[in-house]
C-alpha cells in the first residue's frame, strides 16, 4: 500500500514553533492504497487502459499514439501530453525502450518531473498572524478543507483562528463554527449578509490582539466568470492590505479534482484575478482519471500544497509525487 501523504512526526513539545514553519500534514497508512484502488476501479482510468492494452505489445509509433489518446481521456491535457509523448519518442528512436518495463519507467519518470515543481508544502513565514484567504467555487469542498487544515496546523504545534468570510451561502457560518468547536478553535463571525471584507477585517485584528499564529478566512464560493463577486475577493485583499501590507501571505484556491479541465479553467481565472500561490485539490478519490493534475502542474505551475481523497480528516494531507504516480500507473489488484 502506498502513503499518497507525507507522514510527519507530530512535535516532540509543546514548545512554540520556530518563526518559519512548513506545514506537513499527517496521513494514515494505506491512503495512497485507497487512492490506487478508485483509480484502477474504472474502465476510464489511465492504470486500467495501460493494464489491458500495454502487454505484450511492440513499443512503436502506433503505442505511442494510443497512449496520448489515453493520456488527453485521462485530463492530463494537451500541453502535458505534447511534453511526455515527445520525451518518450525521443527514447523509442535511440533505441532506450526495448520492452514494457522500460516504457512504463520512462513514462512514471515523465510524469513525476512534471509534477515535483508544484509539489511544496506550504510554510507559515514569520508574520503574525499568518493570513490565509481561502478560495474557490461552490461545491469545491472549500469550507471542509479550511476545517482540516486548521486541525493539521494544530497538529504542528501552531495556534488558529477561522474567519467566517462567506456570509451568504446558507449554513456556512454555522459549517465553519462546527467545525471550530470540534477543534476548539476561535471563529470569528457577523451576521448572515454581513459585508466579509469587514468579518475578515474584525478577525485579522482579533488574531493579532490574541497572539494567533494562523488565520485561515473562509470566503463566498463562486463561479470564475461571476466578475462582481471576483471584485469582492479583490476588495477583501485591499482591507487586509491596509490593516498589513504584506497580507495575505497565502492565495490559497480550493479545485474539485472531479471537475476536469473545468478545475484548470477555474484556476486560470482566479489565479489571474488574485494571484493564487497555493492549491488543494479535493475529492481526488472521486474521479477515475487524475490526470488534472499533470494538467494544472504543467499549465499553471501554481504550488499544490494539500489534496483530499476522502470525507475523514486523515484523508486529507501533503501532495506527495512519488505515491501519487505510483498510483495513478499501478496495474489493478487482482481479484
């Protein structure tokens, strides 16, 4: 079984952390395993198509052109599948790949340098507090992911308070105090319809009044093309800035894994609007491709700090790439 997120031994103290802290998150055994399993557990995933289809063919021209059909269905997209097809015709005409396994290791080999750019972790610079405006569209499981990454900034020794910056959808604010209750963390909250530049406003001087390390703040989900709604984000941005120059410290876009290339054309917008500096990408587990990946390493470049691929708390945690493409080119278990 394969760990898709980094383990990382809890604090040895209760002592504070240091100035800068990197943020890894802790994962159970067998996450990557269950990951594994929902990618091969579809005929449309790229695991199950290599499975059925590479043995015992010749490694030539037709393969290969197979292949790039199966990456482009897998939503590795076109610029990510133009670059590792090229890799792997240049190694077909010296000769390098004279069998299946020499294939498959060229082609886990191409995957994994297209992703090890984006895979950073996510470090809490020396401002307090560390503010981190969380965004995305409805449905992303945003709301969810600011609840697990304030349990797994605890974890490391760091203190957090929740900004409940999404006064309009319905039980949001009652979605994020849960949250903190079941965590024993602060949430600072106004009124249904409130204006959320101002909740954030009241919570980023709450946090710095208390000594908080971390402020995550919740926003309003949103579809890219919703212009006044992308100008609201912009407007918090401006608040912040006045009460700190340097905040927010982190941009931090919360994508559907599911959605496909409509994750990468969420992305394109937001990170254009706000300047994203990270990403989580959740319900990973929901799709049988998990090429979006590939796809958002190569177009977008953008840092992926956490992924999802499940409900629970410990199914959330560090992007790892060695797992993850061990995962997505694994053969399905046999029966």
């Amino acid at each position: 079984m394969f760990d898709f997120l980094k383990r990382t031994a809890a604090p040895a103290s209760a002592e504070a952390p240091s100035p800068a802290v990197a943020v890894a998150a802790t994962g159970a055994r067998g996450l990557f395993g269950r990951l594994r399993e929902r990618l091969t557990a579809k005929a449309s995933s790229l695991a199950r198509d290599l499975s059925d289809w590479l043995p015992g063919r010749k490694i030539d021209a037709d393969l290969l052109d197979e292949l790039e059909l199966r990456l482009l269905t897998a939503d590795v997209g076109i610029p990510a599948t133009e670059r590792i097809l090229d890799d792997l015709r240049r190694r077909v005409a010296r000769k390098e790949l004279a069998d299946l396994d020499a294939l498959l290791a060229a082609l886990r080999n191409s995957i994994t340098a297209l992703l090890k750019p984006i895979a950073q972790p996510l470090q809490i610079s020396a401002a307090r507090p560390f503010v981190t405006l969380v965004v995305g569209v409805n449905g992303s499981g945003k709301t969810t992911s600011i609840g697990k990454l304030a349990h797994h900034l605890q974890e490391r020794g760091l203190s957090v308070m929740l900004a409940a910056g999404d006064t309009f959808r319905a039980a949001a604010v009652e979605q994020l105090q849960v949250w903190g209750e079941r965590n024993n963390i602060p949430v600072i909250a106004q009124a249904d319809g409130a204006d959320p530049a101002a909740v954030i406003f009241d919570a980023f001087a709450a946090a710095r009044a208390r000594g908080v390390d971390v402020l995550l703040a919740d926003t309003a989900g949103r579809l890219q093309n919703q212009s006044h709604l992308m100008e609201e984000l912009k407007k918090i941005r401006r608040v912040l800035g006045r009460q700190e120059p340097t905040a927010p410290h982190e941009v931090l876009l919360v994508l559907d894994a599911s959605q496909g290339q409509n994750a990468l054309s969420q992305a394109r917008v937001f990170h254009e609007a706000l300047g994203v500096t990270g990403l989580v990408l959740t319900k990973l587990d929901g799709t049988a491709k998990g090429g979006i990946v590939i796809a958002i390493a190569t177009e977008l470049g953008i840092p992926l700090r956490f992924v999802g691929v499940g409900e629970s708390i410990s199914d959330f945690g560090e992007f790892d790439v060695e797992d993850f493409v061990t995962a997505l080119l694994a053969a399905p278990a046999a029966a």
